[in-house]
C-alpha cells in the first residue's frame, strides 16, 4: 500500500521516486483522494531536490495517462506539431500552417488552452475531433487542406490542475517540470513529429538563453527516449513579432504577408521553422533548398489561398471590422530603438481588448497596436513609432503612454540582430 508521505519522506532525503510510485501520485491527486497541501509539498520537493530523467519520464506518462488518449501518428506520419513556448506569435503558426498546406503535406492544428488562435480565424471551420471517425480524420487529412480541431477536454487533465498548483507555490519555472507538461500532452495526443519555438527574455517565460537550452536538452532527450523527433528553436523575445499587435491587425498582417508583403523578421522565422519542419518529415534534407520551395509557394500565392481558404471557409470576402479611432503614437526622444517592452505591449493590447487576459475575457475585434519602429531603426523628435487602433476614445490616452513607455531608446547606434539564437 502506497501512501503520499512516505513519498514525501523519500523525496525529502533526496532519493528517486519509482514509475509505480509516481503514478500513484498523479492518479491519486487527480482523483482527490490526497491533500492539496500534500501535492504541494511534493512538487515542492521535486522543485527543490530536482528530478532524475527516469522520475521526468514516469511524470510525462502518468500525466498522458491521466485521461483521454489519441495516436495521430496513425494518420499520418508527416503531422508536425507547431508549439510555442512563449514568444512566437499566432499569426506566424497560422502562416506555417497555410505554408505547409500548399506543400501538399499535412496542416492540422489542436487547439487546447490556447485562445489567440481561435481569435483570428474568424470564419473557420473548427471541428470536434471526437466528433469525427477515424475513416473521415484520415481522408481529410489526406485532402492536403489546413485542419482546425479541438483538442478533446480530456487531454492529460490533470496537468491543468498541477499547472494552477505549481503557479500557486511559485514552481512555476522550474524547467524540467515546463518539460513534463508540454512532453505529457505530446504523449497523450499522440504527435511523433514536434517542433517547439523556445523564446526567451526579461518579461518572457523562459529568462535567459541558459534556460531556454537546458529546456531544450530535456526536451530533446524526453522524445528520443519516447520516440519522438523534435527541434527546438531558441529565440530572443524582445519586440513584437511584425509590425502589429491584436486578433484582426495579425490576421490582415499574416494574409499581406503570404501575398508579398512580409517584414523581414516575420519572413527570418517563416523560413526558418518551415525549412526545419520540412527536414523532420523528411521532404528535404537540405535546410536552404527548402527554403527556396517555401518562397516559391509564397510567391505563387498557393499559400495565400490556402489561407484565405481557412479564414473563410467558403465565404467570397473578409469583412475585417476597422477600429473607430486610428491615433498616432509619436516620439518625444531621438535616437534608436533598443526594445520594445513586451510585457508593456501585452498589457495595453489586453487593456485594448484586442487579444484575451484569460479566455471567457470579451475582445474587440478590430482593435489593436501598430509599429513604426522595430529594434534597430533610427527616429527623431515627433516621428512616429506607431499607432493604436481603438473603440473607445477614453483609452487612447493612456494607451499611448505606456505604448511610448514601451519603446527603450538610446543614442548608441544599434545593430539589428536575428531573432533566432539556435537550433538544436
């Protein structure tokens, strides 16, 4: 008969908890029947006593084990899940997404707890997966279009609940518990093909580079141990992704984008992520050739109709809703942009209601921010840095100061560098 504290006793004097140990834990906590107090205690432990790579393996699956399980290698062995890690912006995966499509490989996306997403794709048809048999998954996979599903609620639940409790006793950045979460819902939903955008930065999730690649080692060595292929991109969060902020603004940037019109770092990522994702399913081994094959599905415009043929499903125009006040955010300093504070972005965006604080939060399409300026670039006294897109005239004031706080400028000259640090 297992009991928690003679776990916690173990973990307490530092030794390693057994697969049947861990189980027990995450089985029992998920069915209630130990103290939240208990559960805390423990987590607590493993933050501080660390884990060994078996105890990081046991806690993946058990966590996987914890509800509901699919295999959507069995689809396809050529899906790859596109997974963010605090940095990369929605707009960027729904642009891949379209990329690969015209590629005529796979383009599925889950949406679990994510909430931007869902946002921007106005008019797309988002289907149930548990709605839908494994004879229809297949054939509309095999059709070579852009696939919206929802994640199945119970997928690895009770990580939702260790998540709250880990944020509660502030083990939130404990790294190789980031790494069990995000393996334990590759596990339970069955992916075989991953890639994870690891940004890091002050106001980010991940702090430092150092994090950021000690994540990636975890997470590299947690899927040749489950087999799973996976890539990790390190990049540095210290601006926006493009030159605009919000649902709508993203949206409209993501479709000028594949019809020609892409700022340079939005084109650095796309070319990036893409030529890699199409390495791991093995399309093209060479990373600059498959860079020149997704530009030619740009320039052809085949990914521009892939994603017009998501965010319309089926409807001949995009009514995009245009905010009522356009105000400009000009320059009081002169010299050149450094930063651009992301948090201080987020925080105005949600203030704006332009993306979600959390997800029954209300939005309002169409609002937003737009930038002038991007990390490097020279401005004088009274030029622009951008603008705020708004409803309601009674925020622009403060909307624009802390946008104008946002931007940190110096007199030194700055160098524009890649957002992309590494790849491993």
């Amino acid at each position: 008969m297992l009991y928690i504290r003679d776990l916690i006793r173990k973990k307490k004097n530092g030794e390693e908890l057994t697969e049947d140990e861990i189980e027990f834990f995450i089985s029992a906590y998920h069915k209630e029947e130990i103290l939240r107090e208990q559960a805390a205690t423990l987590i607590t432990l493993m933050h501080t006593k660390g884990l060994s790579e078996k105890e990081i393996a046991f806690l993946s699956t058990a966590i996987a084990d914890s509800g509901e399980k699919l295999n959507l290698y069995e689809l396809s062995n050529q899906i790859i899940d596109i997974h963010p890690i605090g940095g990369m912006d929605d707009k960027i995966v729904i642009m891949l997404l379209a990329i690969m499509s015209a590629l005529e490989k796979p383009s599925v996306k889950l949406i679990g707890r994510e909430i931007g997403i869902k946002d921007k794709l106005l008019e797309a048809k988002i289907h149930k997966l548990h709605e839908i048999s494994k004879n229809e998954l297949t054939q509309m996979i095999e059709q070579n279009k852009i696939w919206i599903f929802e994640e199945p609620e119970n997928i690895a639940p009770v990580e939702n609940k260790l998540y709250k409790l880990r944020n509660d006793i502030a083990c939130n950045d404990d790294i190789s518990i980031i790494a069990i979460n995000l393996m334990s819902q590759k596990i339970a939903l069955g992916f075989r093909n991953i890639i994870f955008d690891i940004s890091y930065g002050e106001k980010a999730y991940i702090k430092n580079l150092r994090d950021a690649e000690k994540l990636a080692r975890y997470l590299i060595k947690m899927g040749v141990n489950l087999n799973k292929k996976v890539k990790c991109l390190i990049t540095k969060l210290e601006e926006p992704v493009g030159y605009y902020f919000g649902n709508i603004l993203e949206l409209k940037e993501a479709l000028e984008g594949l019809n020609g019109n892409m700022a340079l770092d939005v084109k650095e990522l796309i070319l990036e992520f893409g030529s890699n994702m199409m390495q791991m399913i093995n399309v093209g081994k060479n990373i600059e050739q498959n860079k020149k094959e997704i530009l030619k599905v740009i320039e052809s415009k085949k990914a521009y109709y892939k994603l017009i043929e998501l965010v319309l499903n089926g409807k001949k125009d995009i009514n995009f809703v245009e905010a009522k006040h356009v105000v400009p955010i000009m320059s009081t300093i002169e010299g050149y942009i450094e930063k651009i504070d992301m948090s201080t972005i987020r925080t105005t965006a949600q203030y704006l209601k332009a993306i979600r604080h959390i997800s029954d939060n209300e939005i309002d399409i169409g609002t937003g921010i737009k930038f002038c300026k991007k990390i490097g670039d020279k401005v004088e006294v009274g030029e622009l840095l951008g603008y705020i897109y708004t409803n309601d005239e009674t925020k622009v004031q403060e909307a624009v100061q802390n946008v104008k706080q946002a931007f940190k400028i110096t007199n030194k000259k700055i160098k524009r560098k890649s957002r992309i640090i590494e790849v491993l």
